[in-house]
C-alpha cells in the first residue's frame, strides 16, 4: 500500500486547489518543487530497490539519477 503522494499527484493537488492570483504567484515554485520531489522519489526508489547497495547507496542513487536524468 502506496502511503505518500507522487510529485505529479502532488502538483495536481496544488493547481486543482489553487486560486487564480495564487497560481500567477506561485506556478514557477511548485514547478520547481515538484521536480526536486521527483528527484528524490527517484533517489529514494532505486536506492531501496538496489539488491546490490552495500555502501554509499545514496551517493549512487544521485549519480543514476544525474546520468538518467540531468542530461
């Protein structure tokens, strides 16, 4: 059982519920709080799903993410 929302669930949540001067005010920041969520969704995801993460996991989690991700 899923017990936390994605970063798309989440900005949906925020533009669904959100006012129209509070989405001229505030779209470019959830936007970009959205993406920094899905990072670390990501991060967290591979890390807990790496069967091969011994140590520094984390590290590895944010260079998969980079190499996949950041290009």
């Amino acid at each position: 059982m899923r017990n936390r929302q994605t970063a798309v669930e989440w900005l949906h949540e925020k533009l669904a519920q959100s006012s129209q001067e509070e989405l001229v005010g505030n779209i470019n920041l959830w936007f970009k709080q959205s993406k920094e969520m899905e990072k670390q969704q990501i991060i967290d995801a591979y890390s807990e799903g790496d069967v091969n993460g011994i140590m520094n996991n984390e590290m590895r989690a944010e260079q998969y993410y980079n190499e996949q991700f950041n290009k």
